[in-house]
C-alpha cells in the first residue's frame, strides 16, 4: 500500500546498515538522506515533469492591484497555470529581453480590457510575500512561541535615506541590523524604506514580521518564516493583463471597468515542488521511492571516496535510482495515458474559426 514517506521510515528501513550507520544517528542519516534527495531532484533525467510527489496543484487568490504571485519556500516554480478557466504561459526572465520581442512588460493601454490574454512572468526573487505598502516603514517582528524570546532575525534593506543599513554586532561589521525576538513583539530601531533580506535564528516556532505605517499604526503582513527557516529568499510571478474578474463574471450593475481592482481573482497552478531537508522522524521526505533513495545515498557514500572503482560504483547507484523512478512514474500515471492536447485550429472551435465543410 503506497504511503507518505517519512524519515522515520528510512531511519527503521535497512538503509542506515547498508551505509555503516547506527539506526538513532539521525544527524548523519539526515545527511545522507537530504543528499540523496538534491542529487535526484537535481538530476538531468528528472526533465521537466520531474519525479513522482515531487508536483502539486496550488491555487492563489490575485488582485489586479497586486498582481503578484509570490512561491513558498517550498515550491521551486510554477510549471503550468491556469487563469480563469484557461491555461496561460508561464514565461521565464529572458522573455522581455528577446531581441525584436514586445519588450518590458507591463504596458499601458488606452482602453479597458478585462479579457485581455494573460501571461506570467518570471520575476526577481523577494525576501518577504508582499512589497512594502509604503515609505518609511516600521518593521515589528512577532515570535509565536515562549521559548524563542531571546532569538535573534537580522533584517535587511534600505533606511528612509534609501542608504543601505549596517550595523556592528559585537566585533563584525554586518549589512543590516539583528532584532531580538521579545514578548509582545520586538520593532526594529529605525524605519525602513525596503527590505532586501531577512535571516533568523532556528526557532521553536513560525516568526511573523510586519510593517506598521508610523502614522496610522496600521499593521501589515509582510512574512511568515518557518521554524527551521534561516533565510527568507521567494520565487516571484507577475501576472501580466490580470482581469479584474473572470470573463464574463462582473458583479451585477456594474461593468468590467469600474469594477474594484482589489477583487481577487483565484488563480491555479501546477507547481514543482522543491526540497525541504528532513530532521526529525515525522518529516516527510519528497522523494517517495525508498529504493530510489538507498540507492541514491550508496551513491553519496561512493562519491566521497577518491577511487575509480568507487566513482564506478556511483555511477551504478545513480542509474539504478533514476531506474526505479522511472518505474514509478509509470507505476502511477501509466505510459498510454499521457497528456496530450491537440489544437490544430488553435484555441478556437470549429464554429468560432467559421470553417465548414462544402458538399
């Protein structure tokens, strides 16, 4: 019967005698383990669908106003998205730089087009899930649990001089400024006008930051950094010619261009999903072939011994590895059911394309 694969699984399996290690040394089995997942992920064989487990469907609510799609730290990219009912480009960052292409996107147009084509393109990558509402900022900084009070998160960015903050900690110089995590909250001890990174301790629970506006106390969410999260780092998505609303869905009494820019629109996707290292026993590993992974941390174990017969050995491991997800893949979703769409008049019916058939 298939299950979620866990470190404990792996730690109670034959994998840790095969590589010289005792069943209770979870550090070393972790980094075995966490290894030979990169290896696999990473692998060129992976392509672009990539092993099984290692995808899911997602959705995200978007606003016109904000027309941003921000990744966890647990998905890599988006592969296919669909907006409105309809699967939309995803483009990566060469794609405006394209000689004699359409250039920097977005544009402005002079009428108002709700069902405009959509695309989504690749953007900088960002250290909190939503941009700065306004200039200056306070940042506060909210610890979830009792036992992190005295932990320490380094923000990072641009004072409301727009002059890069630094800051000496005891006898280093650092870009940036440490804030201790305190009950209630903890504020930074001056505003800011960006923030480019932000690093914290491991803690025993998920960590909050906020901007607060300086003359309306207003709080905003900027980010929420998990547990054994230490660098805040995001894939970020601009969804170009979002709608205000899915065609032809306007609410009543109301056309598509007056229609609040704030209404969100539910956007669904296929994202990959990318490698959260495993350290305790109810983690779940995100490869889910156990054989796979043995054979992947032999290949780890080889790797690190300066031999041609060791580096043979390796090369074996691996390819048995990408064998067995080879199998996998097939073992779930099948080799005649691939996904396969068609479209010899393009996008457009028969009846739309006004092509019929004389007789």
């Amino acid at each position: 019967m298939a299950q979620r694969l866990r470190l404990f699984d792996i730690r109670v399996s034959r994998i840790p005698p095969l590589l010289g290690l005792c069943k209770d040394d979870v550090p070393r089995i972790c980094d075995f383990v966490n290894a030979a997942q990169s290896r696999l992920l990473n692998a060129k064989e992976a392509g672009d669908e990539s092993w099984w487990g290692t995808w899911a469907e997602i959705a995200f609510n978007v606003s016109r106003d904000q027309p941003y799609i921000t990744l966890p730290r647990e998905i890599a990219r988006l592969e296919s998205v669909n907006v409105c009912d309809h699967p939309r480009p995803v483009r990566n960052s060469f794609y405006e730089y394209l000689q004699f292409g359409n250039g920097r996107l977005p544009k402005h147009y002079s009428t108002c087009n709700p069902c405009r084509q959509v695309q989504v393109l690749s953007r900088n990558n960002a250290a909190t899930f939503v941009n700065l509402t306004g200039t200056p900022r306070v940042i506060a900084v909210y610890a979830t649990q009792a036992q992190d009070i005295g932990k320490r998160i380094l923000i990072q960015g641009a004072d409301n001089n727009n002059q890069t903050v630094y800051s000496q900690d005891t006898f280093q110089r650092v870009q940036g400024i440490f804030v201790t995590l305190a009950t209630p909250f903890a504020i930074a001890p001056m505003q800011f006008n960006a923030i480019t990174g932000i690093q914290k301790d491991v803690t025993a629970g998920p960590v909050q930051v906020f901007e607060i506006d300086p003359t309306t106390a207003t709080q905003t969410l900027l980010l929420v950094m998990e547990p054994t999260e230490t660098t805040a780092w995001y894939r970020r998505y601009y969804l170009d010619s979002l709608p205000i609303s899915c065609c032809p869905s306007v609410p009543s009494g109301a056309s598509a261009c007056t229609t609040p820019a704030s209404q969100p629109v539910q956007v669904t996707a296929i994202a990959k999903l990318d490698l959260i290292p495993v350290v305790a026993d109810t983690d779940y590993c995100l490869i889910q072939n156990m054989e796979a992974i043995l054979h992947e941390c032999q290949a780890v174990r080889y790797s690190g011994i300066d031999t041609t017969s060791a580096k043979n050995f390796e090369k074996y491991h691996h390819g048995e590895a990408i064998d067995l997800l080879n199998g996998e893949l097939s073992h779930y979703l099948g080799k005649n059911q691939v996904a396969i769409n068609l479209s010899v008049f393009g996008s457009a019916s028969l009846e739309r394309q006004r092509i019929g058939t004389l007789i």
